[in-house]
C-alpha cells in the first residue's frame, strides 16, 4: 500500500468514527448539554486531575519512607513541569503544520450541532494535534507511575470525559486524540529517566529549601495554569504581544 493510500485510509477511519459518534448528537437534549458542559468545565477536567495530583503527593507521606516519598514527588513534579514545554510543542505543532479543520466543519461529513455548544471558537484552530489529549494522558500517566490503581482510573476519566467529548462534538478526529495522547504519555514516561527528572526537578527542590513558601506558591500557580491548560498565560502572552504591536505602530508615527 503507498503512503498516498495509507493516508487516505487513515482519513476515511477518521471520517468514519467521528460520523458514528458524533450520530448521537442532537437526539436527546440532556445528553447534548452534559457533554457540551463535561467538554467546557475546567473543573471536570484539569480540576479533577489536580486534585488527584495533590492527594497523591501528601498521601504518600503518610504511606511510605522518607525515600519513597521524595521519589513519588519527584515524579510528579518532573510530570507538572514537562507538560509545560510539551504543550508548547503541541500547539506550535497545531501552527506550523498544514490546517486542518475542525470535524464539525468538515461540509463532508455532515456532522450534528448539539445543543448548548458553541463551536466557533474552534473555527480558526487546526484540528491536530489535541493539546487537551496531550496534557491530560501526560498527567494520567505521571500519576500512574506513582499509583497504578489511581492512573488507570485516570486513563479511563480522560477517555470517557475528555478525548470521547470531543469526539462526539466534532472538535477533534480520533487521529488527533491519538497522537495528542500518545505525545502526552511518552512525555511524562520521561520521569522513569532517573538522570533527566533529577536535572529537571533540581531548581525546584533547591528553591523548596530555600523557601517554602515560595516554592508552594509556585507549585500552586504552575497548577492552576495546568488545570486551565495554561490557557490564561496564552491570553496574557497573546495581549502582550498585540499591545507591543499597537506601540511600535504609534512610535512609527
């Protein structure tokens, strides 16, 4: 099989799935507006990860050494910090790659509106790949290596409440889930490099000695960010850019 075909048939699996999920839609009302609210609410989404995040890291003071402790937080610490420049990675990718429309717009498909979702904020964005797949398999898999009983939960929470909404609403092809999720997952295994997560959480244990509170504070602000996919930074930096353009128009004149 070329690559030509390969490619084309990766498009009709594509089109296939999201026609079969995104059938649903529109039927029933409640269901429409539970997914629409499951794919808008933060806290269902990075809200509860966080919390899970947070529960992991003091409950394994209580469970284990001294050790094993400082182990389970470092992996979860070097997991919070890589989603930060894997992120950047997956939306510079959405940029510089070829655009590709969101499902929904496809005229091909034919997919559903359903009620109470607003899909035009999605109009300008490439499709691939998912930053919500990325960060939120990235976070399932750091907290798996530190409790497999808690991860796989999570795996499953990311997939019904995460990757299948959006699905169903035609923001995103099973293609773009896929390769967001399998990013975000070989980005967080990163913390089983012993050598690597020790590089990249060193400042952050050094900052903790040095003050506690600084180093929480952090912590707390970097999660915060997290749970909203850094999508205040993003205004701030995206404001912040416009005004610097608006200033070198005005000293031009």
């Amino acid at each position: 099989m070329t690559l030509l075909a390969q490619g084309k048939s990766v498009s009709q699996l594509d089109a296939s799935i999201s026609v079969f999920v995104n059938g649903f839609a529109h039927r029933w009302w409640i269901l429409d507006e539970i997914v629409s609210f499951a794919e808008c609410s933060q806290l269902i989404k990075g809200g509860l990860f966080l919390t899970v995040f947070f529960y992991l890291w003091f409950h394994s003071k209580e469970e284990a050494g001294k050790a094993e402790v400082t182990e389970k937080r470092s992996i979860l610490l070097h997991t919070l910090l890589v989603c930060i420049p894997g992120i950047i990675v997956i939306r510079a990718l959405a940029l510089l790659l070829p655009f590709r429309p969101r499902p929904l717009f496809n005229p091909a498909l034919h997919l559903r509106l359903a009620a109470g979702f607003n899909p035009y904020n999605f109009a300008t964005w490439s499709s691939f790949p998912s930053d919500h797949a990325f960060l939120f398999f990235a976070l399932a898999t750091g907290m798996f290596l530190v409790n497999r009983k808690i991860g796989y939960f999570l795996y499953l929470y990311a997939a019904l409440f995460i990757a299948l909404p959006r699905l169903f609403l035609g923001i995103h092809y099973a293609s773009d889930l896929a390769v967001g999720g399998l990013f975000g997952m070989g980005t967080a295994s990163t913390a089983n490099w012993a050598r690597l997560r020790s590089w990249i959480t060193r400042p952050a244990w050094r900052l903790q000695e040095l003050s506690p509170g600084v180093f929480y504070g952090s912590l707390f602000f970097i999660s915060i960010e997290t749970a909203e996919l850094y999508l205040p930074l993003w205004a701030a930096a995206h404001g912040t850019w416009k005004l610097i353009q608006l200033l070198q128009i005005l000293v031009r004149r």
